[in-house]
C-alpha cells in the first residue's frame, strides 16, 4: 500500500490509491470516509463516542467521515477496531481476503468498544451483520449504566452468561441469573446493574428497527 510520511506526527498516512491506478484520491478518500460514518451511526454512536474509543480527536473524525483528510495507518486500525471490522475491509471492502472477518468473529477477536466505570463492552457481532449488534458485556459488583434510565431506538435482547443482573424496564426492576433471558423496546426508559458481589457477563444484543 503506497504511503508518504506526514510532518505532524511521523505516522504513516494511507493512500486510497496507486501510481499505475490512476484512481483520484479524493474520491477514494470520501468512501472511506463515508464507511466510517456508514458504521458509526450503524452502532448508534456520536462523534464523541468514536473519541472516547478510539483517542482520535472529534475534530480528526468529522474531518476523516467528510472526506477531507486521509487518516494515518494508526488511525485507520483503531477506528476499525471500534467497530469490529477488518483495516484492510475499511479500506477496501471488496477484499476476498476478509470474507471470514465479515461473517465470523472469534473468540480472540473482539474489538472492545468500551472500558469504563467497571464495565467493559466488547464488540461480538460480524460487520455483516446490517441491523442487529452483538456484545460481550463484563459488569463488575456495584457497577451500573447511570443512575438515571436512559432511552433510544430500537430493540434489544440479552442472556446471562454468568453471575446476576438487576435489569430495570420503564420503573420495574427484575433480577436475571445465570441462563436468564430478556428483551424489550429500547424506547423504553431502562437502566442496568450488578448489585452482587461478583463479576456479571453478558450477550447484549441492540436491533435497529
């Protein structure tokens, strides 16, 4: 992948095209931008939240998703890692090399998308998958979403793996155990928590209907 070197920070900066392509660069540059806010707002977040995961600055990423700069390799692997996909698919999504990474993502290979306040979300779903997002959640004891529900879009899903949750759906609270099962409209007022004493796991899946 032919590449220059940039004075602001010494990292390499990927070029969308090559010396015998004579593809435009800019044109190239915007579909990568527009994949990036293709799956950004396909995972729900917001500029900020893309921030917080990937230690890219707001102003970097609007700059990247409008097509006016052409990210660093640095960039272009942590951006993908937020989203669970592939670099080389985020630059070019017709490779056949990653024909596994879009249907299947292995144990190993979760991208972690949040690690904070005692809870980590790792992301479990392919990039094929359009309207349905997987995670793996590890909620440690005394740690929850916020003291307040929150609401947005969609449905969701999940099963225990392992350890208790305290689920709250619009003002009732229900206690899930290992096994246990839940799903509701995520217009819902809801929050969550882990009140035991022990760490909680759990699949958590978010529908965009």
């Amino acid at each position: 992948m032919p590449h220059t070197k940039t004075a602001d920070d010494g990292a390499e900066r990927v070029q969308a095209n090559g010396a015998n392509t004579g593809t435009n660069v800019d044109e190239e540059t915007q579909k990568l931008g527009k994949r990036i806010r293709d799956l950004r707002l396909k995972a729900g977040m917001t500029l900020t939240d893309l921030a917080k995961a990937t230690g890219v600055s707001i102003g970097t990423l609007s700059q990247l998703e409008r097509g006016l700069v052409s990210p660093t390799v640095r960039t272009v692997y942590t951006v993908a890692a937020a989203f669970g996909v592939m670099p080389a698919w985020l630059i070019d999504p017709s490779s056949s090399k990653n024909t596994e990474s879009r249907y299947i993502v292995r144990a190993g290979e979760r991208s972690p998308l949040l690690d904070l306040d005692g809870i980590r979300k790792d992301v479990a779903s392919p990039a094929a998958s359009k309207r349905l997002r997987g995670f793996f959640m590890a909620i440690q004891p005394g740690c929850s979403s916020g003291a307040q529900p929150y609401t947005h879009k969609g449905e969701e899903i999940g099963f225990v793996l392992s350890g208790a949750l305290e689920l709250q759906i619009d003002g009732e609270t229900f206690m899930l155990y290992e096994g246990d099962c839940f799903a509701f409209s995520s217009d819902k007022p809801h929050r969550f928590a882990n009140s035991s004493a022990r760490p909680a796991t759990v699949f958590w899946v978010n529908a965009d209907i």
